[in-house]
C-alpha cells in the first residue's frame, strides 16, 4: 500500500496538468512500514524525454542521484515514481514494464484533455508484472 496526505496527492495531480499534454515525472521518499510505503515526500523531476514527452518519460541521470543524495540525508528511503499518462488510462505500458525496478512503486496518473484526473499505485513482482497497491488518503 501507498500512503499520501491529500496535500501529496493533490500536487502530484496539479503537476500532471501542468505538464498536459507531456509526462511529468517525479520521486517519491519517505519510509517502509511493514507492507506500507509511507510518503513523506516528492521531489518533481524534469522529463528529459526531447522526442516522445508525450508518452514517455526520462528522469535525467544527475537529476536521479542528486534528488537520492537528498533523501538518503533525511535519513528517508527512495519508495517510488511517479508520472502522468496523457489520454492514456492509468495503468502501466508496456514501456514502463520495461523500465520498472522491482524495489519501488510507480504512481501513474492518467489525466484526461488536460483536466479529469485519476491515479493509481503498481510494484513489479518478481515474474516483471505489475500488481496493483492500494492507495491510502491520511491527514498529516
């Protein structure tokens, strides 16, 4: 399961619209519980992606490492990712299996002709599919 504060979860979705019609992107930080990620916090990312920003994201490398540096000196841990699906339903591609770590989460946020907006949280089990996770609205 993915916990967000409604404060999270809302500025993750007015960066989805902001970026509309190209992907956003962005790290998710904070602690394990158990069977629980815990976000603490979320670090936007630019999308690197020149050709295909519309349907694809690229975290920059040195952008990747710096924002993992900082977490790291929080004493928090890198959770997940998370990024927008333009006109495209909220659930994994093909491309981000390909590209998905087993160790995190990826939020994806489907966002519709710039405005309805939905959200969803997947892990890579160990036979490379996702499997959904619950997401989990707390107050701060």
């Amino acid at each position: 399961m993915i916990v967000l504060t409604q404060e999270q979860k809302t500025a993750i979705e007015r960066e989805a619209r902001q970026h509309y019609p190209n992907e956003c992107c962005g790290i998710l930080a904070g602690h394990i519980q158990g069977r629980d990620k815990c976000i603490q916090d979320i670090y936007p990312v630019s999308n690197i992606n020149q050709e295909r920003s519309v349907d694809r994201y690229n975290i920059d490398p040195k952008e990747f490492l710096a924002v993992s540096k900082r977490i790291e000196s929080l004493g928090q841990s890198l959770v997940g990712i998370y990024h927008s699906h333009p006109d495209h339903p909220d659930r994994p591609s093909e491309f981000d299996r390909g590209h998905a770590w087993e160790v995190y989460s990826y939020i994806i946020v489907g966002i519709e002709q710039g405005k309805k907006v939905s959200m969803r949280s997947f892990a890579l089990d160990p036979n490379r599919q996702f499997q959904e996770e619950e997401i989990k609205i707390v107050k701060p």
